[in-house]
C-alpha cells in the first residue's frame, strides 16, 4: 500500500509539473501575441491596440514623463496628440521574456524601432494581470529608450 501510495504521489507531481510548464507556455505566447498586436497598431499611429489592453487602474512611465500617468482615462489624453503621428517602418522585439505567477505576468523585451535609416532602441517592461472575465489587460508599463540614431 505504502509503494501505490509513492507512485501515486509521484504521478501527481509529474503531472502538475507538466500542466504549470504548459500553462506558463502558453501565457507567454499569449502576452507576446497580444503586445505584438499593439506594437503593430502604434507603429502606425494608431494607440488604441494599447488602450484596449490596458486595464482602468493602470499606471504608465515613459522618458518624455515627468511624473508617472494613472489610470485608463490619463493614458488616453497623453495618446490623443500622438494619434497619426508615428510611423514606423519596421520593428523588432528582442529577447521577450514572460515571468508568470498566478493571475499576473511580467514581459520584459527590447524594441528595435525602424523609421527609414533610423533606429530607436527601447526596453520595456509590461505588467498584465488576467481579469475575472479571463482577458489580460496591462496594469503597468514602463518605457526607457537607451539610444537614438
């Protein structure tokens, strides 16, 4: 009895070994997806990929901030001048990284922003906490740029 109960145990945390891996999988594809989404949409101008990720409460630096924006309503002013106004002929997200724990996930990357012969280099660091009705919205972003050319 005492050997079944081993093996049983054993199978029980192979198994949830093996789902925790799955699931962080697949939160990490799903958070890249959808900031690719975003990406895409800001490097035409448009910052609504982001304001529908972001969550009411959330909190937002960038280097041309003096101070930190809070909440959806204070986003949505800062992007309002911005609107048209980018347009990026290529990017590339470097190295994402999703660090999941419960209903909350860190994606750190580096963006490398194309714009005819310029490039702007960017790291990010987004906070995404998963919603009782199981969307991921963004509750922090961060923002440095470490080199224009």
């Amino acid at each position: 009895m005492k050997m079944r109960q081993i093996i049983l145990l054993t199978l029980l945390i192979l198994a949830n070994m093996s789902f925790s891996q799955t699931v962080n999988t697949d939160i990490s594809e799903t958070i890249i997806a959808l900031e690719k989404r975003a990406l895409e949409k800001w490097n035409q101008g448009d910052p609504s990929g982001y304001l529908d990720l972001s969550a009411e409460d959330a909190t937002y630096f960038d280097p041309s901030l003096e101070r930190r924006l809070n909440g959806l309503d204070s986003l949505k002013k800062y992007y309002e001048p911005i609107k048209g106004q980018i347009n990026v002929s290529k990017y590339e997200m470097l190295n994402p990284k999703v660090t999941a724990v419960n209903n909350m996930a860190v994606l750190t990357f580096t963006l490398h922003s194309y714009k005819a012969y310029n490039i702007s280099k960017w790291s990010c660091t987004e906070v995404y906490r998963l919603e009782p009705n199981g969307q991921w919205k963004i509750v922090h972003t961060h923002w440095s740029s470490f080199m224009k050319q």
